[in-house]
C-alpha cells in the first residue's frame, strides 16, 4: 500500500462487506458503520464511561451502543511487522474497557473482532491468533468473525442486536 501523500486508499473489503449485511438486516435501525466520535455511554444523559479509541461501527449508535466492532484487515501487507500487534493491543484495550463497564455499571455492549487477510494471520501471525483466542477466553471480545465467516454470522447477530433494543 502506498502511503504518499495524495495516493488512493487501498479497499477495505471486508468492512464493505460487514456494513452491507448490518445494512440488509437492521430492519431499518439506524447504525454507525464509521463512527467519528469515541463510543460513549450515558444514563440519563450524563456521560458514565466514553472510550479511549473509536470502534469501527456501533449499532444503533456510537452512544449508547448495543453492539461495537472492529475490522482489522491487512490486505496489502507484505511484510509482517507492528501493526498486527498493535490491533491485538487496541483490541485487549477495548475489551477491558467493556468488562470495566459491565462490571462498575452492569451495562453490556457487546464486542465483536472481525478478521481478514490471511496471509496475515495464518502464514505469518499465528501467535497473534493465539492471543485472539486469549480475549475470546478471557471475555473481552464476544465472537472473533474470520473472513467469509461475517456471511452467516452477521445477519443473525443483527436480529440479536434488534432484539436487545425491544
């Protein structure tokens, strides 16, 4: 991928993907597939906890969300270098960060990792596999979706998250 100034971002396919299939099943919920603000969490419109990084989507809505999620995608790499390791690191973050939440306040979002590229995770990065079967066992994320997998996976996680809104 070319990082000079003014060269075209790379496609994020399987974001594109994920945010059709929430799309297709939301049942006309609103979502934020790109949320431009940090996920925050009120009760009766005072801030209770906002996170320290923005999630990648949050349904219905980077406040107060249901559901949150991360895609880490790594397409173009041709080397194996820090960034994997960085995304574990954001991602273990994000997951104490909810299990704080859950615990202080008994308010659960839920906290979905999705994965592609797999040149990435399976020829070079297997021990950060092994670290996201880690977050699975310690709780910190709820489901690791890897590539095709978001096909079947999503649109009943979607029907979950509507049901939790009722």
């Amino acid at each position: 991928m070319n990082k000079q100034k003014g060269a075209k971002k790379a496609p994020a396919y399987l974001t594109g993907i994920v945010n059709m299939l929430v799309e297709a099943h939301a049942a006309g919920n609103p979502c934020d597939y790109d949320p431009r603000a940090l996920t925050t969490i009120a009760s009766d419109k005072i801030p209770l906890r906002t996170f320290a990084r923005r999630m990648d989507g949050a349904f219905p809505s980077v406040i107060n969300p249901i559901a949150v999620w991360e895609l880490k995608e790594y397409y173009y790499t041709t080397t194996f270098g820090s960034r994997v390791a960085d995304g574990i690191y954001e991602s273990l973050l994000d997951g104490m960060e909810i299990e704080e939440l859950a615990v202080s306040e008994k308010i659960n979002v839920l906290h979905y990792l999705m994965i592609d590229a797999r040149y990435t995770w399976w020829d070079c990065g297997k021990p950060y596999l092994c670290r996201l079967i880690d977050m699975l066992h310690m709780g910190y994320v709820d489901e690791v979706l890897v590539g095709r997998e978001v096909l079947t996976r999503i649109p009943l996680l979607v029907k979950e998250w509507i049901k939790r809104m009722a």
